[in-house]
C-alpha cells in the first residue's frame, strides 16, 4: 500500500485548481488538503497550519498575479526545507526550468501533462527528492548536480556489470536496439536490464538514470 501524500495547489485559475484536483482523486493515497490562487495566499495559509496540516508536496503555477511561482518558491522552500514544490507553467522553457529550480523547487510539470505524469512527479519527488522530465538535456542535470541545485536520494543497490554498462550506454542516447546490438543480446534483454535499473536505483524515467550515472561517476560529461 502506497504512502500518504498530502498536496496542495497553487494556481491563479480556478478551473485548473478544479481540473487537477478531479485528475488526482482516483488515486487514494494523494490528498489535496489545500488550494490557492496565488503566492501571497499560501504563504499565509502556510505561517497558520502548518504546525496542524502535514504538507509533504506544493504544484505551484509559475505565471501568477500579486507574487509569482519562483518568488514563493524561493520563499517557502528557505523557510520549511521540507517541503518539495513541484512548478507547473503553460511553457516548456529551459531557462524556466533553471531559474526554478535554483529558486529550491524540486520538479518541472507542463499544464497539459496526463494525469499519470502529474501523480509520478509527486511520487517521485517523495521518494527520491527530485522530478525533472526527459526533455531536460543531460548538459543541464549536471549543471543542477555540480551547482548542488538538486539532492538525488538513490537506492543504493549495487548494479550489475551488465546494467553499468547499460546505463552507460543509455547515457550515450543509444537505442535499445542499439544497446542490443552493442552487447550481443536482444532487445527483449536490454529492456528488461532497463525495467531492472529503474527499480532498483528507484527512478521513474531515463533523468533518474541519467543522474544516478553522473552522481555515481559511471559516465564522464565535459
């Protein structure tokens, strides 16, 4: 059984506060216990109950009136350093992504992701401490790794010989067919060394490999 995650949600549209809040209420162990329109609110709401409420994570919309996402975040995150916000925004921008999470936030969501992706960036900020989404370029996760930006908390399984070398070999955008073809075996294999991987070091997508490889020093990035 999963553990309880509660969240709150910050955005200056109603109908998008609404609209997440319907996506997540399927799944049981993710409760909204709050929603806001704006920066100013949450942090007010925050100084009264959060000694009474247990927040564990925050969506917090980016583009807001009265005080945006990256303020509040930067606000929030240096006053309860527990508390893991995860940015939403209409705009895939990289320079967005940075500014956020050097303001403290620990993952980026664009608004017209599908509900699964929404509930594993809230899943995987609680389990290993971070979200980023594939888009972000592997020049970037080492940036965010040697500037501290980001604190990757890994199972620490040791991986096969096999599987480093998979991940090296991931790390290098190769294919699994590729990957096949690199070290004599099937495409079936490699992707059921990948399916091992992902469960073991319990990341969610190629960022998580990705980032146990350069924290673990398995591949070099210069």
């Amino acid at each position: 059984m999963k553990s309880e995650i509660n969240v709150i949600i910050v955005d200056d549209q109603k109908l998008m506060r609404q609209g997440i809040i319907k996506m997540v209420e399927d799944h049981t162990h993710i409760n909204v216990v709050h929603e806001a329109s704006d920066g100013i609110e949450i942090i007010n709401w925050l100084k009264e109950n959060k000694n009474k409420i247990r927040v564990d994570v925050i969506l917090m919309d980016m583009q807001m009136p009265n005080m945006d996402g990256w303020e509040a975040t930067e606000l929030i995150t240096r006053k309860y350093k527990s508390l893991k916000i995860i940015g939403l925004s209409s705009y895939d921008n990289e320079a967005f992504v940075d500014r956020l999470m050097k303001s403290g936030g620990r993952g980026y969501l664009l608004k017209v992701q599908e509900i699964n992706e929404i509930v594993a960036a809230i899943e995987q900020v609680m389990e290993v401490g971070y979200y980023l989404s594939e888009r972000v370029p592997l020049s970037k996760i080492q940036e965010f790794l040697n500037k501290s930006v980001i604190f990757p908390s890994f199972n620490t399984s040791v991986l096969s010989d096999q599987e480093v070398r998979v991940v090296q070999l991931i790390c290098q955008e190769k294919t699994s067919q590729e990957i096949a073809d690199i070290l004599f075996v099937s495409k079936k294999t490699i992707e059921s060394h990948r399916d091992r991987i992902l469960t073991k070091i319990k990341a969610r997508n190629m960022v998580g490999i990705a980032l146990y490889a350069l924290k673990h020093q398995l591949i070099k990035f210069s």
